[in-house]
C-alpha cells in the first residue's frame, strides 16, 4: 500500500469535491492533513485490536503478547510511512 498515493488521491478527490483548484502547497497541507487522519485512526484501531487479541487469548498469555508485538511492529511502520508523507 503506497500511503503517499492514497493521501495525494484523497486530496484530490477533495479538491474535486469542492470544486477547488489547489496549489502545489495547498496539495501538501491538505496531503498532510490527511495522513495525520490516517495516523491518528491506525492508532485508534491498533489500540483496539490489541485489547482485543488481551481479552480473547486470556487463556494464552504468551500468544497474546506474540500477537500484541507483531501489532505494535506493523503500527510503527504504517506510522513512520504516515508520518514521511508530513
């Protein structure tokens, strides 16, 4: 998944939607807004599977944490690409 492509897309589609021209910077903000949106529900999300993955594996600690690492892991790479799109 190309996280710059879907903000810029999505800007785009704003744009569109307004019936904007925007500017190359304008473009930027807005790309950046976007993907601090996109941040902000990746951590909402992850936070939420992780308690989960806590709650239906009470039986299985050590998995738990397996799953709960492998989580964090992809959430600080999806980060890092969102935050490289700011």
């Amino acid at each position: 998944m190309n996280l710059t492509k879907v903000a810029s897309q999505a800007a785009k589609a704003a744009s569109d939607a307004v019936g904007a021209s925007l500017t190359e910077d304008e473009v930027e903000k807005v790309t950046a807004i976007i993907a601090k949106a996109m941040e902000n529900a990746v951590l909402e999300a992850s936070n939420q599977h992780t308690t989960t993955c806590a709650d239906c594996l009470i039986h299985d600690q050590d998995l738990a944490h397996k799953i709960q690492d492998e989580i964090e892991r992809k959430k600080i790479a999806l980060i890092a690409n969102l935050s490289s799109l700011r």
